[in-house]
C-alpha cells in the first residue's frame, strides 16, 4: 500500500522547474556486449528523502479526527520526482568515480 495525499491545492504554487529523467531510450544505448546488468527496485523510494522540517507544515492531513504531516517526500507532490532525481544523481556520481556505469531511472 502507497499512501498519495491529493497535493493539487499545493503543487498549483510549486515553482516548476525543467529537469532531465533517463529513458530507456538513452540507456540503452550505452549497454555493451559482455557487461554486466543490475536492476535495483528501491521500494517507497520517496520515503528514504526527509523533507525540510519548516516545510513539513505544508504536507499536513487529516484522517477522521487525526492529523498528521508528512517528514519525507511524498507521492503526490510534483516536484518529488525532480528532488528524488537529483538525490539520485549524487549517489550516481559517486559510483562513477569508482569506474561503476549507472543510470538512475524512475519507472513509476
């Protein structure tokens, strides 16, 4: 189960900003005979990126008579696919220093 808040109200102030997610078409090209292949499914992804405490008090809920906020990035924001992309682009840049080719890619 993958709790999304509807953040429609939110993401409508959200600055948008351009960034680049891998396609399989630009992967793909650089995939050689003879390497070696690993896929790694990083379950609740999101979940693992804390969000700024003072800006917690934008994610908050109420279910039934409880509310709640969210700590790290949510499902339903529109810029958490961006944030979680270049989160993942230190984690690539430091694999590549030790000769490792990645190519962090979000399928969902």
């Amino acid at each position: 189960l993958r709790p999304i808040l509807d953040l429609r109200g939110l993401n409508k102030f959200m600055v948008k900003l351009k960034f680049r997610m891998l396609s399989l078409g630009t992967i793909i090209p650089s995939m050689d005979q003879g390497d070696w292949y690993a896929a790694l499914d990083m379950k609740d992804a999101y979940f693992h990126i804390a969000i700024y405490p003072p800006h917690r008090r934008f994610l908050r809920f109420v279910v039934g008579q409880r509310h709640f906020q969210f700590t790290v990035l949510p499902f339903g924001l529109s810029m958490a696919p961006r944030v979680f992309t270049k989160c993942m682009a230190v984690v690539a840049a430091a694999l590549r220093r030790q000769r490792v080719q990645v190519f962090p890619y979000l399928d969902d």
